[in-house]
C-alpha cells in the first residue's frame, strides 16, 4: 500500500474520533468520497493500526445508529421553512 494512503487512513480515523464527524462529513473534508472513507476506516487501518481502527469503528457505529434520526431532523427542518 502506498505511504501516502496510509497516512490519509490514519488521518481520518484521527479526526473521525475527535469530532464525531460523519461519514459524509469527513468525505467532504478530505476530498474523497464515502466509499473512500469507509474503505480506509474498515479495511486498510486494519492492517496499519487495528486498535485506531477499532476506536474509529465505534463512532461509526454509533453514527450508523443516528442516522435515521438526523435524517428525520432534515426533513423536519425542510418543511418547517418552505412557504406554502
């Protein structure tokens, strides 16, 4: 695996933990897309650093497990500001 991936895995598990970001989020971040993120998180910080991957795999847990809710919040919030 190329340095350059690898540094990019870690950094993302790093900031995944820190601000609880989201998948979306942190793709956005880093110029990459989800599939990317998910993929550094779940496969390649594996093989680098497993407890690092393990930490950063309980924030996407536990964001897997809001989802719903926040996606319910946006639909909320869209209909509370049109005009009709």
């Amino acid at each position: 695996m190329k340095d350059y991936i690898e540094e990019r895995a870690v950094e993302i598990a790093e900031y995944i933990i820190e601000t609880k970001a989201t998948v979306r989020q942190t793709a956005k971040k880093f110029g990459v897309s989800k599939s990317t993120v998910h993929k550094d998180c779940t496969e390649r910080l594996l093989q680098i650093n497993p407890s690092l991957a393990a930490e950063a795999r309980k924030v996407l847990d536990v964001n897997k497990q809001e989802r719903h809710i926040r996606g319910g919040l946006a639909t909320k919030e869209k209909y509370l500001h049109q005009h009709g």
